[in-house]
C-alpha cells in the first residue's frame, strides 16, 4: 500500500475513534455541568436557610431589644417613683402654732410660732413676696429647721398700721432638703379682723 492508501486507512479508522471521543467528552461535560448545577442549587439553599436563619435572627434581636427598653423603661418608672416618695418625705412640713404682738413706740412687731413636723432642712432663706405695705420679716436666714423644731418669725410694721383680711402675702423658704437638694415651699398668709397675721396654707416645689 502506498503512503496515501496508508494515511486514508488512518484516517478512516481514527475518524469513528475521534467522533466516538467527541460524543464520550460531550457526555462527560454533561455530566459535569449537572454535577455544577447541582452543586450551584445545593449552595443556593444552604444561603437560602442562611438568609432564613439571619432574619429569624434579626427578628430575635428585635424582639430582646424591645423586651431589654420595656425593662429599662419599668425600671426608669419604678426609680423615679421611688425618688418621688423620698423627695416627699424629705421635705418639712410646716404648721402654725400662733403669734405674739409686741408693740413699741414707733412699731409693732408680730412674732410668727411655726413648728416643723416633716423632715430637717439646712440653709433656709426666707423672702416675703408681695408684702402689704409697711410690713417687713427681720429673720431672712435660718442655718437649720429640724423635726419638731419651732421657730418664730419676727415681722414688723409701723404703730398705727393696719391691715385687713384682704391683705395678704406669701413666703418663700429655699432650703436643702433631706436629699440634700435645693427645693422651696411657699407659705400663704393673711389677716384677721383684728389686724393679726394668720396662717392660710402651704404649697412645696421641687
């Protein structure tokens, strides 16, 4: 046989071959690419569950941070409920005991008894707001007023001065509490029919 009888023999046995090649590689690369898609699904579910597991986990997140501000919120109600019944407790609490007149020359001096039945209180200063003319307090500071305490509050006016049930004032007292904070209270005041100083009421501020 001659060199191209031999290449044509070659060639016609090595076509089946080479074709029988190609279909066996088709099929692998089928093979390969169901194995990939396969694989690409089971990644995809698995973020899937991942993406499931991350917002379950959010929502948890959620649902702590809001039962976490529902406690703090519980526990900021409970404190300042407490504070507020400490405050209330911390501070004086005043009644009227009377008053004595003394009369001089010039003027009259109307000495106020107030007894303290609340708690101690420091570094009182005392402020007559809107007094009636000629009426003036000579004691505006007081280092202490304790538990059962009295104290007198020494107001003069002119001899010959007098007042009438519609006149009226109030005092201020600021005062370090039993908490040690600065708070105030105000006591009313008015008159008699006979011209005498007489407790109204009391009114307390933080």
């Amino acid at each position: 046989m001659t060199f191209n009888e031999w290449g044509d023999f070659f060639a016609g046995v090595s076509a089946p071959l080479a074709f029988l090649w190609l279909v066996i590689g088709y099929f692998q690369q089928g093979e390969e690419l169901g194995q990939n898609t396969k694989a690409l699904q089971q990644q995809e579910e698995a973020l899937r569950l991942q993406v499931k597991e991350l917002r379950q986990s959010v929502e948890q997140q959620k649902e702590m941070v809001k039962v976490t501000q529902q406690d703090l919120e519980i526990n900021r109600a409970n404190t300042e409920r407490q504070y507020q019944k400490e405050k209330l407790l911390s501070q004086p609490v005043i009644r009227y005991r009377g008053v004595n007149s003394n009369a001089s020359q010039d003027q009259v001096q109307q000495s106020l008894k107030l007894l303290n039945i609340g708690h101690l209180i420091n570094r009182v200063e005392l402020e007559v707001i809107n007094p009636p003319s000629g009426l003036e307090l000579r004691n505006e500071f007081l280092d202490n007023w304790d538990y059962n305490s009295e104290k007198q509050l020494h107001f003069v006016h002119p001899r010959g001065k007098s007042y009438s049930r519609t006149d009226r004032f109030t005092l201020e007292l600021k005062y370090l509490d039993g908490l040690n904070e600065a708070s105030s209270q105000t006591l009313f005041f008015s008159f008699n029919q006979s011209g005498v100083i007489v407790f109204s009421s009391e009114r307390a501020k933080a």
